[in-house]
C-alpha cells in the first residue's frame, strides 16, 4: 500500500496540473490526463475545420461585364484538428475583387480569450468552390509568432438578396507553427 501512495499522489499532482501553457494534454491508459511538453517551434502542425458565416457582399459592374465586389463575413470557425490552437473561433474577413483577376482580403480568428490568429489573401477572385490559400500571418497572446498557411473553398448556401450571404467551407485544411518558441 505504502509503495502505490507516492504513485497515487503523482497522478493526482498530473491531473490537478491539466495542461501545459499550450493547452495540450494526453490520456494516460489510467485514464489521468497527463501533460505533454510543447512541440518545437519549427514543427509544422496541421489544422482542419469548418467555416460558417454570413455577410454582405457589394458590387460594381465593370467595363470586362464582370462585377468588382466588396465582402465582409463573419462566423464561426470551428477547427477539428490543430494542437495548441482553440477549437473555436470567431471569424471575420474582408476582401476586394476587381472583377477580373485581383484578389486581395485579410482574415482574423478570435478566440473565447480575445486571441487573435490574423491572415492574409492575395489573388484571383475568389469563386465558390475554388479553393484559395490564405497566408497566416501572426498572432496576439498565446498565438504570437503563429506562421503558416490555410487553403480555403466554400459554397453559397443561403443568398437571401443581392447582397446578403450566407456560406459554408467545404474545405479548410491547412498548416501552421510557431516561430520564436514554442506555445
């Protein structure tokens, strides 16, 4: 009995620790959660999720017959893979396209702290169903030095007027680190 009490008293210490400051832990085959140490900083981890948002969309008609448009979205990201990253986020991004081959935007995740993940679109116009790589950009809080990229296509679900949407990622996979230390 004596020799399972130091035993017993290191798992409770681990159980009452939780997680590391990156939020990662693992069950042991105990069933008492045991943190694990941060993944290096130049370790590439890969993300996948989801994307839903609602927003407006403006155009312009242009002198090509196509429309140049403005888009603001927001919603909720809601990841189902990424250690070190929150499984949920506000999203927002707003975006320029000139209705003919520029594509600019910038996207930011908000998480339940107010940490921000901040990324970047630059190039074509953006058409449901073609997927488009944003560049992750940085970060606040426990997301600083974040880097990586995010590849992103969606669908129209709901367009209720000619400027009101509502869209859906049918793809958001992608892969990031942190550089300057490990969070």
């Amino acid at each position: 009995m004596r020799a399972a009490v130091p035993a017993l008293l290191a798992a409770a210490l681990l159980a009452a620790a939780g997680t590391t400051d990156n939020g990662m832990a693992r069950e042991h085959a105990s069933g008492v959660q045991v943190a694990e140490g941060p993944a290096p900083a130049s370790e590439w981890r890969a993300l996948e999720g989801h994307w839903s948002a609602t927003g407006r969309r403006d155009t312009l008609p242009t002198e090509h017959g196509t429309d140049a448009a403005v888009v603001h979205l927001s919603g909720a990201v809601t990841l189902t893979s990424g250690t070190g990253l929150s499984r949920g986020f506000q999203g927002a991004f707003v975006g320029f396209f000139d209705g003919r081959a520029l594509g600019v935007g910038r996207a930011v995740w908000t998480d339940q702290r107010g940490d921000r993940v901040f990324a970047e679109y630059k190039g074509g116009p953006l058409r449901p169903e073609s997927a488009v790589t944003l560049a992750i950009a940085g970060g606040t809080g426990r997301y600083a030095g974040i880097t990586g990229e995010l590849t992103l296509a969606w669908q129209t679900v709901v367009q209720e007027d000619e400027h009101v949407v509502h869209v859906r990622s049918t793809t958001l996979k992608g892969r990031y680190r942190f550089v300057g230390g490990p969070k």
